[in-house]
C-alpha cells in the first residue's frame, strides 16, 4: 500500500473513534458493550479478553487497520478511486465490510451498461481480482466523474439499508437519525 493510502486510513480511524468515542453500552444498540466503536464481540475474536472499559486506543487501530482496511482490501480499491476506498471504509465500520463490498458490488453490476463495459459480478462479498477489474474498467469507461457517480450509489444503498434497519427494529429509530447524518455527506 502506498504511503498516501497509509496515512489517509490512520485519518479515517481517528475519524471513526472521534466519533465512536469511548465507551458506551447502549441498551437499544444490538452490539453492546463498545470502546471506541469496537464491539465486545470483535475485541473477543482479536484475541483481547479484559474489560470493555480497559480496551487499548492501539488494539482498536489495529483491529480497524486489518479487519476493515486492509483485510476486506479497501486499500487496493484506494489506490483506483480513495473517496470510494473511504466510503466502504466507513460503511465497512457500521454495517461490516462485506456489507459495504456487496453495495459495490451492486452498483458496478448496475453501472455496467448491460455487461457492455465489464461483465456482471457475483456479489459475494469480497474484493478479489474481478471486483477490481470491475471498477478499473468502470472508472476507465467513465473517467473521473464516474468515482464521485459510484460514491453516490453506494451511499443510496446504504441510506436504504438504514432505513429499512429502522422499519423492521423500531428500537433502531433511535439511531437512524445518526447514521443519516455522520455517514451520509
């Protein structure tokens, strides 16, 4: 990964914890106990086995770093189109990355006018060689304004995903108002 894509994570990490804060236990929220947006259940499969009160600044960079930039490789999408690499970033965070992979996934497969610029991709989940080739043969068919279109339709998709959380689970109301305003710009 180059050095820019380095320093633009470390940014986007402290943005996540700024916003995250420290600890919180919120009853409504499903995920539960939290330190800087790292749930219990995450700090426990990385291995870390104290109190939710006590998890290090460090381990939650790191756990952000390799589980939801570099290991659902929203690094390699940074280096063809970063504001889309800070998006799945951000929506990897709050809804899990291969969530945020399958929004662009989806939106490639409906930007690809009919399979006439790239073939179709199975939305799995995962960034692997096809999605990549996918959004290097979209940015190529569409140029720069095309990174900025795509940001926009994965945005749509998660505003929807937000919206349909909050009509199914009235106790996620309390949130929606949140999630449209911090990760919706």
């Amino acid at each position: 990964m180059g050095h820019g894509n380095e320093v633009r994570v470390e940014a986007l990490i402290a943005q996540v914890i700024a916003r995250e804060g420290d600890y919180s236990d919120h009853p409504a929220d499903r995920g539960g106990a939290t330190r800087f947006g790292i749930t219990e259940a995450m700090a426990r499969a990385d291995g870390y086995d104290g109190p939710m009160r006590r998890l290090p600044l460090a381990r939650a960079e790191s756990i952000y770093r390799r589980l939801y930039w570099r290991g659902p490789g929203f690094d390699r999408v940074a280096e063809l189109a970063p504001r889309l690499a800070e998006e799945l970033f951000d929506t990897g965070v709050n809804m899990g990355p291969a969530v945020a992979t399958g929004f662009l996934q989806r939106a490639l497969n409906a930007l690809n006018r009919g399979g006439r610029d790239y073939a179709d991709l199975v939305p799995d989940g995962r960034i692997g060689p096809a999605t990549l080739a996918a959004l290097t043969a979209f940015l190529r068919h569409r140029g720069p304004p095309g990174e900025v279109v795509l940001l926009k339709a994965v945005e749509a998709l998660q505003g929807e995903r937000y919206m349909t959380l909050a009509e199914r689970r009235p106790a996620n109301e309390a949130f929606l108002y949140g999630w449209l305003a911090d990760r919706l710009s």
